[in-house]
C-alpha cells in the first residue's frame, strides 16, 4: 500500500488508512449496527413511522438486510389484517351482481307470449296456403317434378336430373336446374305460375347449357301458362311463357299409387304362406316390411327416364330363425329382381322384372284395417 499511496498528495488517506488498520481487531463501525437494529426493533412499535425508517436499516449492506428480517416479518404480518378488509369488498359487490340473474330471467318470461301472439297471424298464413293448396292447380303442382326439356333442349340426363317441387301451402318453389339450386315464390291463378324472388346459387357448370335455360325461365317474373297432359302412364306438365313456346317442360314419375301398405299376396306364382306386407314411403324413397319371418328395410330408386320403372336397393334384414325361409328367400329374391310396379286398379298391384315376369303381387290394405 506505501507504493500507492503518495503522502505529500493524500495527507488524509494516510490518516484513515492507519484508523483502519488500528482497529481491525475490535471493528467499531460494525458495533453501530446493533443500535440501528435497535431503532429499527422501536420504530415496529410504531406502525405509522415503519415506512420511513425500515428503509434505513434495510439500505447499508446485504449483511443487514438478513437480520432485519424476524423483526420486519411481524411487521408486514400485522399490517396484513389492515389489508385485507379491503378484499372481500369487491367479492361483496360480485354477489348482488349474481343476485340479480333471476330477476332478468323473469322479466324475460314473457317473451313466449309475445310469440304466441304472433302465432294467429302464421295460422292466417297457413290457412292461406292450405286454400291455395286447395284450388285444382295447387293440387295439380304440389310435388316434385323432373324437368325434362328447358327451351329447345331435351334433358336426357339418367342421373342427377333437373327438378322442381312445389309447394303451394308456402307460396314457395324449389328447384335444382342441374347445376346450381334455386328457391324463391310461386303466385298461382287458375291456369298460370309466376316465380317471383328467385335466388340461386352460383356454382359454374360448363358443358350443360339447359342449365341456363332453367335459371332464365325461373327468373322471368312473369305468367306462366300450364297445361296437363297424360302420356305412356306419366304426368307431364307444359309451362308457357310470353311468347308461347314451351319454355319448361315437366314430367312426374307416376309411382304415387304405391304409396302406402300392402299385403302380399303371391311370390313368383306361388301364394304365401304366412303373412307378409311391404310398406312404400315414395316421398321418402324408403320401403319396408315383414318376409312372414323376419323385417327389412332398403332404398327406392324411381328411374325418371322410364315409366313405371322402380328398383330397390341397400336392403337390410333381420336374421330372426323360422320355419318359413322358402317364402322369405323367394321375397328378398323377387324385391331384387324388380324394375317396374304396375297398378291394376285402386286395390291391386304387381311388380315385374326386365322381362315383364309377374314376380309380386298385392293387395292394398287399408288404413283402418290391421296387418293379418
């Protein structure tokens, strides 16, 4: 240190240096931190002056920081009790928040009677349409129908053919012209159709073209003129625009008189020999039944290109043991082989094959009756 240390330029360092080192053994500037802790332990007494005299004693060095601790611990653990009252007071405040939903909710009761209210005028609506589903055009239209020519163009299509379903009860249309799908407002009179506030999709089809032709007819907005027309055992509408040429041409595959239940009551030429019914649900393509030992269900395919023509398919059957699987394989056999249901009058129908082979025949059985 004396190499350092210049005496003529730092008189006063001398002078410390040698207090330092004089009392190295007894370290008097140490034994002043006991009357700090000593302030700082009187000052806890007194919580209003612990703000500014905790800081001195937790300032100088680490080395004080380490024991001012037990005695700065009580301190903050008194003040938390002080500190707490004000936390439930928010917890206070979320409860009457909370409170209040039931009453909301009750106040939002009445809004079912509003709707009912309101009801009266769809009733007024419906009972509307069911008069217009009541006049002999409504009747006539209600439906699905396959389009079949658009203009000039036949539609030949033998899958996803063009269509439109009516439905006079809602004054409202549905149709899908072979590419994009429509829907909009019907407005008949005695012999005409409007459509009105036609809205369509906008998918781009190329290659088709009477898809233009549909959409153009759907939205002229004006007097269609129909006329029926009955043709090889199909339905066929004809709808005129203004400058009388046909500008739809519709057709309506004529499987509506199988709709319903029906007793079998020969297979293949043999009668059966218990009981068994076929139930067709033509709106919903779906058939099912009873083979006189187990149940199946399966799809209906109505082909639009040829009257009377129908297949099923997708058929599932139940694996119920009896004596009587002859006559339930010579059923599921006969469904799989059909593709033509005839009717032989209000009561009686057969179903043929490709060849024109009765394979079954029923007999209708009526709504008020029970199955035998």
């Amino acid at each position: 240190m004396k190499t350092n240390i210049h005496p003529h330029r730092h008189p006063l360092a001398i002078i410390i240096c040698s207090a330092l080192i004089a009392c190295s053994s007894s370290c008097s500037i140490f034994e002043k931190v006991p009357s700090v802790r000593g302030d700082a332990g009187s000052v806890t007494s007194r919580p209003a002056q612990q703000t500014t005299a905790t800081a001195p004693a937790a300032t100088p060095t680490p080395a004080q920081q380490t024991p001012a601790t037990p005695t700065e611990t009580p301190a903050i653990a008194s003040e938390t009790p002080v500190a707490t009252p004000p936390i439930p007071g928010p917890a206070a405040i979320t409860e009457p928040q909370i409170e209040p939903e039931p009453a909301d909710t009750a106040e939002a009761t009445p809004m079912p009677e509003k709707q009912q209210q309101s009801a009266p005028e769809n009733n007024d609506s419906n009972a509307a349409g069911h008069k217009a589903a009541a006049s002999p055009l409504a009747e006539t239209l209600a439906g699905e129908w396959l389009i079949i020519k658009a203009g000039t163009d036949d539609i030949t299509e033998e899958e996803d053919m063009p269509y439109i379903n009516f439905d006079p009860a809602e004054s409202r249309y549905y149709a899908y012209n072979g590419c994009n799908y429509l829907n909009g407002a019907i407005v008949l009179d005695e012999h005409n159709v409007t459509f009105a506030n036609s809205i369509s999709t906008m998918r781009y089809c190329a290659g088709k073209g009477y898809d233009v032709a549909i959409l153009a007819a759907l939205n002229d907005n004006k007097p269609m003129r129909v006329t029926l027309r009955q043709s090889d055992g199909a339905t066929f509408i004809d709808l005129y625009g203004g400058s009388k040429e046909t500008s739809l041409t519709l057709r309506r595959h004529n499987m509506e008189f199988l709709n319903g239940h029906w007793q079998v009551t020969e297979i293949s030429g043999n009668a059966t020999e218990v009981p068994a019914d076929i139930f067709f649900d033509i709106a919903e393509l779906k058939i099912h039944g009873n083979t006189g030992c187990n149940y199946f269900n399966g799809v209906i395919y109505i082909d639009p290109s040829h009257s009377n023509a129908i297949d099923f398919s997708q058929m599932g059957v139940t694996r119920m043991a009896c004596p009587y699987t002859l006559q339930e394989t010579a059923m599921l056999v006969a469904l799989e082989q059909t593709v033509a249901a005839t009717r032989l009058s209000n009561s009686t129908a057969q179903l043929t094959d490709r060849d024109g082979k009765v394979l079954i025949k029923l007999k209708r059985i009526p709504l008020d009756s029970t199955n035998p």
